[in-house]
C-alpha cells in the first residue's frame, strides 16, 4: 500500500528479470507463438493464485527483514497453512461483503489490480501500524470489521506498508554509506598523494617506500647526482661551442642558444657608446639555469608509475565532472565582466563553496592570485577532428600559435577504450604565450582527459593539475603556475559546426606586473577564454580555407596546390612572430629606459634555424594604449592606400595587392602577396611582401607580414617546399583593453567610474644586424631600431587623430 492505493500482490521484479524481459522483448522471437505449447508461462498469475502467490514472497520478505513479535505469524506460515486461514477467515464475513468482494463491477473490461481505501480506513490502519507493524490473526480479523474490509487486503496492506518502510529505511542507509565511501575516497587520495611527497632525510630526495634494497637505493642516488653533473657540463659546453648540445639520457628539448649580453646589470643605462662596446665584447654570458632548463625536459625512469594510473584516472572523472558543472551553471557562480557580453568571471567564494579538489596539494611558498573565466562560440569544424587537435600536441600548437609556443606530449597515461579517443589521459608539458615581452609565459606541467557522452552527443576535453605526480619530471620555471581542470566541451551541431563552451581556470604567481598589462593580465583578458575560443573560431576558419577545393579566383596563383602553399608559408610566419617578439624562457628582454611608461624591449639572437635567416638578429617591441576601438585600428593597418604613411610598412612607397587568399568571415582576414611600387623597381629587382590579417569582434587582430624575394614566391605558386624560404616577419597585435577613469561628483562624495574605449597596440620589428654571428651589435643599431619604434606609433596615432601622451601607456584596463 502506497499512499491511499493498495497494490495487489505481484512478485518484485528483480534488475536480471528486467534485463532479461527487455532482452526477450527486443529480440523478436515471433515463431513461439507457432509453437504448440507455451514457451514461457504467464507473467502474471491467475485471480484465484494471487493470494497464495503473494503470501509466499511475503514469507521471504519478512524473513530476510529478519521481523519480530506476532509478525513472525505472517512471515513463516507455509502456504497451505495461510491458504486454510484465508478460507476460514472469508466464511466468517457477512454474505453480502462476500458478493460484493466476489462480484464484477459492471462495466470492467479487465480485472482490477488494486484497490482504492478511504481516509478512514487508512487512517486507522496507519494508527495499528505504528503501534504493531505485525498484526496477528486476530488484530487483522477485528480491523477487517471495523473497516469492512477482506482479511487478505489488510494483510496485504500491512505487507505493503512494511516493504515502503524498508525501502525508505535502504535508502537511507545509502546515503550515509555513500558520504562514508565518498569520505574515505579523499583520505586515500590524501594519502596517497603524502607518500609520493615524502622526501629522504639524508639526501633530500624522493624517499624509497617499500623493500627496496641498499644497493637499488644508491644507484638511483648516484644516477641523480649524475644527471645533475650531465646538465651543468652541458651548459658549459655549450658556451663555448656556440651551438646546443643535447643531452643523450631520455628524449628531451634542445638546450637554448645563450643571448648576446644586452642585461642592463653589464652596461650603463645612459647605453654610451663606450659602455655599449664594452658590455658587448664581454662575448657570450652563461645562460641563466632558471631560463635554460625550463625548456629541458629529463626523465628518472617513467614519470608516472603504474600504481598511480588508477588514482589520476579518479581524479580525471572528477576534473571532467567540475568541469561539466562549471559549463552548465550560471549566477551567482559566473558574473559577466564588464566590456565583454560573452565572457564571464567566476566568483571565488561560490567556487570555493561547490568544489573541492580530493587531494591535498602542496602550499605555495609564494602569494598567488586566480585566474578563471568562461566563454562559447560555433566553430566551423565537427567534434572528432578537434578532439584529434587537442590530443595531438603539435596539431594543438598548430591550432593555437598566438597562445601555445610549444607543447609535448610526455607519457601516455591511458590510451583510451579499444584505441578510442574518448577515456584517454596523457601527460603533458605546455608553455603559453602573450605576443609582448612585458607579459611574462606560463609553463604548466598537466594532464589532460578525453571523454565522450553518447546521449549527449558532447566530448570534454578537460585539463587537471599534475601536483605530486611530476616528481620525475625536471622542469623549471620563473613563475609558479598551476592550472586548474579547465578546458572545453564540444558538442556537434545539424550544419557540421561546433558549439563550444570554454573555461579557463588557472592560479598564478602575484608578481609585479608591467603598468600597461597588469589589469589586461589579471582581468584574465590575456590568457582568458575569450583570446582561446576567438583564436580558435578564427584558425577553424582559416582550416576551412585551406581545404576548400572550389575555388574560383586565383588571382595570379595559378594552381590549388600553390594556393595551400601560401597558406602553409603564411602560418609559418604567424608562428615565429609570435614565438619572437614573446617573453619566452628561450631569450631574455632588455628595457632601454628606467621609466615605467617606457614600453620598448629589445633583444638579440644568433639565428641558424632554417626558415629564417642566418645572422644576428636585432628585435624591438614596443606596446602603447591608444584610445579608439581595435577595429579602427585594424582597419588603418591593412589598408593599402594608408599604409603609405607608416614608413615601418613599406618605407613610405604605395603597395598593390598581387594576389588575395580569403580566409575568414570578415573581409580582410586573408592572407595577400604586395606589391611594393619603389621607384627602385625592375624587371630583375622586385619588393614583394607576404601578409596575413585577421581580426575578431571580441578578441582583437593580428597584422603580420614579412619580405620575400621572386624567386621564392615562384616556388611557392609552383607547389615546391616552402621551408627553405627565409622569413623575417614584423607585425601588430592589436588587443581590446577599455580604461577606466573616476570621476568625481557634488559635494566631492565617491567618485563614480566611466570606461573609455581602447586598445592596447603591440608593434613588434626583427632585423638582420650583420650575416656574421661573430658580429657585435653596435649602439647605433640599438638607437636606430628604437627610434623606428617610436616613429611608427607616433604615425599610427596621427592617423587615426590620438594626440600623443607620454603617459599612454600607463593607462591599463580594467577586467
């Protein structure tokens, strides 16, 4: 009896009965019906059985639930026993009770399976039940008068009762169950993560657990001191050999080429000539371990072991699971940051209150501050060749070059279910990029997790610190980072998009920032969800370009295949923009002024890459605010009848548009082949440079371009490999930034705050110095670089009307 309805006895079906009726239904055995006899016999069993059939099953219910006191009567009487009782008791009601219970109600197409009580009857079984839930013979004869009631429904009423109380009380123990596993799953977690933390008293290495023996102990001592001795030898070598020496243990990264001296600490900042000549003769400095060996990646063996794999595949169900309620909910959780309809910020007192990371994680010795928003967007690309993307690390650096300078794949945790994408867990190493000396790159060191959802139809890609499991794995970094389970869920959609909801959630180092950047960083605007899914709708529509086929002007590129060469060489370029004019751990920046409003670095580098030029190579780069929209901006810089008054383009002569390759939604996102029109020109003699542009409504714009000579170009149009080309490419990033002013009201009472439109305009400028890599720069070549630098911004801002301020720079955005 459940509520007021009474539910006529039927044996509970177990989950194997259910399984295995759906099984029976879905299979279609059509032919028993042919047969002459019945293949199963009746589910439901017949008017006059039920009784019998239910006091059976009762029996065992009251016997497993182990009951007491007279209820013992019910539960192990046999069945000829209840059967007789059952007679007795129905002889000894009033006949017309017995034809009215016997009787068929006109009208019934069917028979009745339950029977409805009134509020008065229940009632007054409900007050027998809470003083005996196990009536005997008797109690239940005198509550049958008393209600006008069968014997049989008030047994099976009490039967029904008790069978909801004990389910009632199962889930209740459940629950309880539950929180104890669920308690005891974070203590282990816990401990688990202590013991890998636990660290040898003598040497002050990762302790042994286990028998281990002496002789195992030492060796693996003696090969950490040896590695330690290999690395520092290394270094040595490699000043003075001039060239990177890799190292023979283990895969690992290319140690960098050490910078030509250009620290502030080795020459006056007033950069005499004297003291320029002399800072540079001093020849090659050691390169500094802390930037150096963040880019070398040593292994002790395997990084992670195979009993930690279960624990990280835990911790990989609880990422995706956080992340997914990250995605889906909103308010007070998520907040809208001001300037950005899309993007939003997350409250961390809410987040601190929802979420709980199982294991304990080490304590920073450092004060550190969050980082974490939210953004979505429809990418014209489908699910499984993005998930493809982010589980390839060089596809993802592909996909991303403003953002990810470099990412490797170290070990493989789990490669996923029978070869599928989907439950795969791998072990990665990734440093991320802003394109401007003055944001310092993060390295993280993660793991990253594949799920599908079949219902859904969605894939997570999900990113989880790798704390207390990298022990082995060298990497050392300037700044401490950790990013927390951030990244994406991808769901397809009927047209062949993809809708994306990204969230980038990270705690990061409380350094002192550059006055230009630091809200633009800590907003979150700088390594955000905003730059990722802008970037990512933007180079999904430049992968779309690339693969199409019907395309039906060429301009003067005469073939498909030559058309995708421009494309290939183009992104090329991107890359080593980007890479180059970044505060990556591989150079060192050098600022030409004790100001803070100073925003000029430079930097050398002895370049014998291929695909660039073998030299010395000189960089400038130079970030102002400038207070019109990115767009303006955008618009001014690939515009080939205004470029003519920024002399850092095209040294003051006109350029014409050879060739144009559309790649994105807006008009001038394409990559373009000009033409410089000099007076200089021949037939033999041609300036020609290969630009590629590309802006977003939300996430800013990208100018990059770099010279290339007629014979390349030919090469190129031809389909032949485009990695022999040189290129030395010089740009723009042009990124949203409003500013925030205070202005005061009446009564000089609290001010009230406006934002003002703006952008911040990174200019950035490579030279080849000198062929020789002996070479020493000059001062000279110092001040001529700067003051092209400067005479750029000063020509955009008079094109676009800003009045020039020395303290434009200083003037940061607000997240």
């Amino acid at each position: 009896m459940y509520g007021d309805c009474q539910v006529l006895p039927t044996t509970d079906m177990t989950s194997s009965d259910s399984l295995f009726s759906t099984q029976m239904q879905s299979s279609g055995l059509g032919y028993l019906h042919s047969m002459p006899f019945h293949a199963f016999p009746s589910l439901l069993p017949k008017e006059e059985d039920l009784p019998s059939v239910v006091a059976t099953e009762s029996a065992k219910e009251d016997e497993m639930s182990g009951g007491s006191g007279s209820g013992n009567v019910d539960g192990f009487c046999s069945f000829g026993e209840e059967e007789e009782k059952d007679q007795k008791q129905q002889l000894q009601l009033p006949q017309d009770q017995q034809l009215q219970s016997q009787s068929p109600q006109p009208g019934d197409k069917r028979k009745k399976r339950y029977h409805r009580h009134t509020a008065h009857q229940i009632q007054e079984m409900e007050s027998l039940f809470k003083e005996c839930p196990h009536p005997d013979d008797k109690q239940r004869l005198k509550l049958s008068r008393d209600l006008g009631l069968s014997p049989r429904q008030v047994k099976f009423w009490f039967q029904n009762r008790r069978t909801q109380m004990k389910a009632q009380q199962d889930r209740a123990d459940n629950s309880i169950l539950r929180a104890e596993n669920d308690s005891l799953k974070n203590e282990n977690f816990r401990l688990q993560a202590a013991i890998r933390n636990v660290a040898c008293p003598n040497c002050g290495g990762p302790a042994v657990l286990g028998e281990v023996s002496f002789d195992e102990q030492h060796l693996r001592i003696e090969n950490a001191r040896l590695k330690d001795e290999l690395e520092r030898l290394t270094c040595i070598a490699s000043r003075y050999t001039g060239r990177p020496l890799i190292q023979p243990l283990g895969p690992s990264m290319p140690l960098i080429l050490p910078q030509l001296d250009l620290d502030m600490s080795i020459y006056p900042r007033q950069l005499d000539q004297q003291g320029m000549m002399n800072g540079c003769n001093t020849g090659l400095m050691m390169p500094n371990p802390s930037i150096t060996l963040g880019h070398t990646m040593a292994f002790m063996g395997p990084v992670i072991s195979d009993q930690d794999k279960p624990l990280i595949l835990e911790l990989a169900g609880t990422a995706a699971n956080e992340l997914i309620s990250l995605c889906h909910h909103n308010c007070p959780l998520w907040v809208h940051r001001e300037g950005a309809e899309s993007t939003q910020v997350i409250d961390i007192e809410e987040y601190k209150k929802a979420f709980r990371w199982p294991i304990d994680e080490k304590q920073h010795d450092v004060a550190m501050y969050t980082e974490a928003t939210r953004d979505s967007t429809v990418v014209i690309m489908n699910s499984i060749t993005l998930v493809d993307a982010f589980l390839d690390a060089n596809k993802w650096v592909d996909l991303f070059p403003s953002i990810v300078s470099h990412a490797k794949t170290v070990q493989v945790i789990s490669p996923g279910l029978s070869g599928h994408a989907s439950g795969s867990v791998i072990l990665m190493h990734a440093e991320l990029q802003f394109p401007s000396p003055l944001v310092p790159a993060r390295e993280y060191v993660f793991f990253r997790y594949c799920q599908q959802n079949l219902q859904e139809g969605t894939w997570t890609i999900v990113d989880f610190p790798a704390d207390g499991f990298d022990n082995n794995y060298a990497v050392t970094t300037t700044m401490k980072n950790k990013r927390r389970p951030s990244g994406c869920i991808i769901q397809d959609m009927p047209n062949g998009y993809a809708s994306i909801t990204w969230v980038e959630h990270c705690e990061v180092e409380d350094k002192p920032l550059n006055p230009t950047f630091s809200k633009f960083v800590r907003s979150g605007s700088a390594f955000g969800a905003n730059r990722w899914v802008s970037l990512l709708q933007r180079q999904c529509e430049r992968l779309a370009s690339l693969m199409a086929r019907n395309v039906s002007e060429l301009g003067v590129i005469s073939s498909l295949e030559g058309r995708k060469n421009m494309m290939t060489l183009s992104q090329r370029m991107i890359k080593t923009f980007c890479a180059n004019v970044s505060a990556s751990a591989t150079q060192s920046w050098t600022a030409l002024s004790e100001s803070p409003e100073d925003t000029i670095r430079v930097t050398t580098r002895k370049c014998t890459e291929p695909g660039q030029p073998n030299g010395m190579i000189l960089t400038a780069v130079s970030t102002s605010w400038l207070p019109v929209n990115h767009l303006q901006v955008f618009e001014l810089l690939t515009d080939e009848q205004r470029r003519s008054q920024i002399d850092i383009l095209s040294s003051g002569n006109s350029l014409q548009e050879v060739a144009h390759i559309a790649n994105g939604s807006h008009p001038r996102n394409c990559v373009s082949l000009l033409r410089i029109n000099a007076a200089s020109n021949s037939s033999q003699n041609v300036g020609l440079l290969i630009q590629e542009s590309s802006t977003h409504l939300q996430g800013g714009g990208l100018v990059v371009y770099a010279a290339v000579e007629v014979d390349a170009v030919k090469a190129v149009m031809n389909g032949e490999d485009t990695s022999f080309i040189p290129l030395l490419p010089s740009g723009f990033v042009i990124s949203p930034a409003a500013s925030t002013t205070v202005g005061l009201i009446s009564g000089d009472q609290a001010g009230h705050s406006t934002s003002t439109v703006g952008c911040l305009l990174t200019v950035g400028t490579q030279v080849l110095v000198s062929a020789d890599l002996s070479s020493k720069i000059s001062l000279t070549s110092v001040t001529a670089i700067n003051n092209h630098i400067c005479n750029t911004v000063q020509q955009i801002s008079t094109a676009l009307g800003v009045a020039p301020r020395a303290d434009r720079g200083s003037m940061g955005p607000t997240p």
